[in-house]
C-alpha cells in the first residue's frame, strides 16, 4: 500500500497530498479493526459497544469530510484555505493571484502574486500576472522585465510570451511583439486571444493574408470572440489590397461583434459603418458613423470624435475607407 504513494516517482510538483493517505490507510484500518474485535470478546455487550463506536465514528467522519470538502467548492476557496493554514507558501500565493487575474480581479491578483514573488522570485506564473497588471497600469518596461524573468525560468511558456508581445506591440516593436507571438503559438496553438494578436500585429506590417489566417483561426477556436470579429471585419472593409477586400463578409461580422457587445461598443460601431460603406452600404454606413459620433461626443472623446467626423464625409461622397489611406 505504500508503494504506490512512497514518493520514488515524482509526480508533479506536490510533496505530498491527502490523497496520498487513502491507501496506506487500508491497512491501519484492518490492523485497528482485528484490535478491536478480539479485545472485545472480553467485554460484556461489546457488539453493542462496538456498534455504537462505529457509529459515533461515522457521524465523526462525516462532519469532518462535509468541513473539508467546502473548502473544495472552488479554486479560489481551496487556495485561500491553504494560505490561511500554511506560511511562505508560494505556490499558493501564486495560483491565487493567476485565478483572481483570469477573473479581471487585477488589485488582489497582483497583491498575491507579488508576496510569491517575495518568497520565490523567478515564480513563472507570479512573474507573469505581476507583468500584465504592471501592462493594464501602463507601466510598460516594468512588465517587460517580469515576463522576461517568467520566460527565463520556463522558455515554452505561452503567456509569458503573449503578453510580452502584447507590451512589445504597445511600444512599436512589431517584428519583437510578432516573434513572441509566434512563439506563444508554438507552445499553445489552442489561444484564440493569440491569434487575435498576431493578426493585429501582422496587419500593422502589411501582411494581410498571414493576419485573415489567424483571425479565421481565432474565430474557429472561439466564434463569439468579439474582438476577432471586429478585427478581421476591419480588415475586410478598409485593405488597401483589393484581392482581401469583403464587404459582405465584413458587414456579417461587424453585425455579430456589434451585437455581442450590444452596441455600445465605439470601435465596433466605427468598423460596422467601414464595413457597410465597403459593401456600397452607404445610408446604413452614414447612420452608423453618426451613432458612433454620437457615443464619442457623449464620452467626451474628442479625437474619436473628429475621426468620425471625417470619415461620416467619406461615406456621405460615397466613398469607402482605406487603412491605411491610399498615398497622394
């Protein structure tokens, strides 16, 4: 019964494990058990003490499981349970701060992922929530240097990688942000959010048909993605290239991520009057861009305000939007 639990093989990171008991105690139950009955063939009534013990014990256990099992009803709640029953514990620090940083909780995220940091520095997914939230702050070089030290300990790390083109990207460095973003694909294909990255970057040097890959890609993997929808219907209405112009492809998805966001969403409502101007569209294209003028001016957004505006004239000339505008 030991055997199977002694430890020889590591499997995973964990020491050791509650459930690394269960078979080892088979045999001190049948060792209590035997105990327990010879002893009482001496007692008077001893099957109804022994009755009654069992059942005290039951009820005993019971109780203790029902307690230990609630701490099981999420990750979060069986990780702060283990904060709150250890000290300098840094895998918990850090798994804590991951789940709260998937759950936008970004403030506690980074408070816990920061004590693991204190415990063990090169703490790969600590270092990278310390680094996204450093991102979401605008504390751009700070955010770097973390998803470099999570990159350093763990190279594969797709995150790491992701969000450290996505900090790349913010600064300009396009071939940098494009080489991380292929190699988070590289080690996790699966991440639509990636995809959706890669075509963004990609699209910023040109590469138009690389980038409807990838955003088809991000679509496959997640078909109410959004972001990728808009993306990739901008793409279609507004390439310089006419072989990957698509306007009524490009109407479709900008309609799905307008209503996905339930229209209020500035951007989308920016690419849905592109895309409805590329299709010849151009009364809904007009309506759109005054709707989305309309939300700029009421958030007080002055340079989106003034884009609107000039490109609500293009589709009052009927004319469609290039990005970039074709040279004069």
């Amino acid at each position: 019964m030991l055997v199977p639990v002694a430890g020889l093989v590591q499997v995973g990171g964990q020491a050791r494990a509650d459930r690394y008991t269960y078979l080892p105690q088979i045999g001190i139950c049948l060792l209590l058990t035997w105990t327990l009955v010879e002893l009482s063939e001496r007692w008077r009534n001893g099957r109804f003490i022994l009755a009654g013990s069992a059942a005290a014990c039951i009820a005993i256990l019971a109780a203790g499981a029902r307690a230990q099992t609630a701490f099981w009803r999420s990750s979060e709640s069986l990780w702060t349970r283990a904060l709150a029953c250890t000290t300098n514990n840094a895998l918990a620090e850090s798994n804590l701060g991951s789940l709260l940083y998937q759950d936008g909780r970004l403030d506690e995220a980074l408070a816990h992922s920061q004590k693991a940091l204190e415990i063990q520095p090169d703490d790969v997914g600590a270092n990278n929530c310390v680094g996204f939230v450093l991102l979401q702050k605008g504390q751009v070089d700070e955010a770097i240097a973390h998803f470099h030290t999570a990159l350093r300990a763990r190279p594969d790390y797709a995150p790491a990688h992701s969000n450290l083109g996505m900090a790349l990207f913010q600064l300009g460095r396009v071939d940098e942000a494009i080489a991380h973003f292929r190699s988070a694909l590289e080690a996790d294909p699966t991440v639509a959010d990636i995809h959706n990255n890669l075509g963004a970057a990609l699209v910023r040097q040109g590469q138009f048909e690389e980038a409807v890959a990838h955003y088809q890609k991000a679509l496959e993997l997640r078909p109410d993605y959004p972001g990728a929808c808009n993306n990739f219907a901008w793409v279609l209405a507004t390439s310089p290239q006419p072989s990957i112009r698509n306007g009524a492809r490009a109407v479709e998805l900008a309609q799905r991520a307008n209503q996905l966001t339930s229209g209020g969403n500035l951007v989308i409502l920016r690419t849905l009057a592109a895309a409805y101007a590329e299709a010849g569209r151009f009364p809904e294209a007009i309506e759109t861009a005054n709707q989305a003028l309309q939300l700029a001016t009421t958030q007080g957004n002055s340079a989106w305000a003034k884009t609107l505006q000039k490109e609500a004239g293009l589709y009052l000339a009927a004319s469609p939007l290039r990005d970039p505008p074709p040279a004069k």
